[in-house]
C-alpha cells in the first residue's frame, strides 16, 4: 500500500514567517503613517489657502482696493475693522480655551500661545483655527514706497496634533499695500518675506517666506535647518505638496 504523505508547514515555520511579516510591518508602517499625515495635511493647507484669498477677493470687492484700507500708521488703525473686513466672508466660531492647546502652543512657540491669548482669533467651522498678530508697517502708507500688512499663524487642522511649525502650522501675510522700490525689493526680514510693485507684486495673500523674483527666502527652508518660519514658502512654490527635501 502506497504511503500518502502530507504537505504542510510546521509550527516553527509559521512563527518565523508571522515574525518577518511583524518585522516588515514594524519597519514600513511609520513611513506610510508620515506620509498619510503630510499628504492630510497638505490638503488641509490648500483648502485654507484657497477660502483665505477667496474671502480677501470678497472683502476687496465690498470695500474696495485693499491698498485703500487705511490711510493712518499701523497704531493708529482699527484691527478689529479689518478683520471683521475679511472674516465676516468666512463662516468662523469663537477659539476654544483650550488649555492643553495653548501649552501645545508654547511647546511650538512662545509667540504663537501669545498670539492666541492676546490678538483676534478666529476657528474656521471647517477646523483650522488662525490667530492674528498686530498689524504692521514699514513707512507711510500714504507713501508708495510703504509696506503694510497683517501678520498671521494658523493651525491647519486645528486642536489636532502635531501643533508643529512648519507641520500643521504656517505662517502668512495679508499684504494690503506693496512698497514701491525702485532699487529693488522691500525686505522685512525678521518676518521673513520680500516684494515690491517692481515684481508684479500685489495686494494679497503670501506665504511666510516668499521672495519674488531672485529673492526667494524658501531655501533657508532645510532639513535638519532651524527656519522653519520660511517654509510655508517652499511648501506652496512645491505645489502644495511636502517633497522629499522638506524639513518634516
């Protein structure tokens, strides 16, 4: 009588192959973990960016030119004005006072929880919360050579985590009156953009770190770099996407 024999694995074989599988999985599921969080993200930044300068468009043709907005020094103008202006386009609610959030905000940046507790603050329904700083200038804004702008951080995903700049959070400028330089460009570079009319430079929304022209700010954006106030920048001129060579 013909001996049948069985075909199968054994015990120890099925635990040495579950135990490469665990492996793999351990050694993958963190990248694929980051790259679902960049890609989220990512959309996250383009929708705001998208309903910021469409509420700015809206505002603009309601009350005009925004190079017309204010005629006065920065100390003498009514934020609040303005940015009732711009946000009443957007549906928001009150920031939530939310303490383990502000410490969050003090972990990323001692600015970013003063600028929550202290200036306008807004919550988009759709998540992201932004938080203004005062308004700035440099010059008359009656004087063409004159830069006058807001300055803001928001937090894409809200309350959410990482609550990292660079990350979740970015910065931005409401730029309302562009400088007018003959020799070049108006640079404010402690808050790290650069423009003139001189590059076609308008009224609008910019990215913490643009530069027309050849004076782009984004390549200070690094891995392993320390300005990540810059890369908001990078991210979009990127194609809202964070690339290999992001600083993540």
């Amino acid at each position: 009588m013909r001996k049948i024999e069985k075909c199968g694995f054994t015990l120890a074989e099925l635990l040495i192959v579950l135990g490469i599988i665990g492996i793999v999985a351990a050694l993958t599921m963190p990248a694929l973990i980051k790259n679902h969080e960049k890609k989220v993200i990512a959309t996250q930044i383009k929708k705001f960016y998208s309903t910021m300068v469409q509420a700015y468009n809206m505002a603009q043709a309601e009350y005009g030119d925004a190079q017309h907005w204010t005629k006065h020094y920065w100390y003498d103008f009514d934020q609040a004005q303005e940015d009732k202006m711009i946000f009443k386009f957007m549906k928001t609610t009150q920031c939530p006072n939310n303490e383990k959030y502000i410490n969050a905000l003090e972990t990323a940046s001692t600015n970013f929880a003063a600028w929550y507790k202290m200036y306008p603050c807004y919550m988009l329904n759709s998540g992201p919360i932004v938080f203004l700083w005062n308004p700035w200038s440099w010059g008359n804004p009656n004087d063409s050579s004159s830069l006058y702008a807001n300055y803001f951080a928001v937090d894409v995903n809200g309350t959410k985590g990482p609550n990292k700049l660079g990350k979740d959070i970015h910065l931005f400028w409401l730029v309302h009156t562009v400088p007018d330089v003959s020799a070049g460009h108006y640079t404010a570079a402690v808050f790290n953009i650069s423009l003139s009319k001189q590059s076609g430079d308008k009224s609008g929304l910019y990215p913490s770190g643009y530069g027309s022209g050849s004076t782009s700010n984004y390549h200070y954006c690094t891995i392993g770099g320390t300005f990540m106030r810059y890369c908001t920048d990078k991210f979009i001129s990127d194609g809202f996407e964070f690339k290999d060579d992001y600083p993540w």
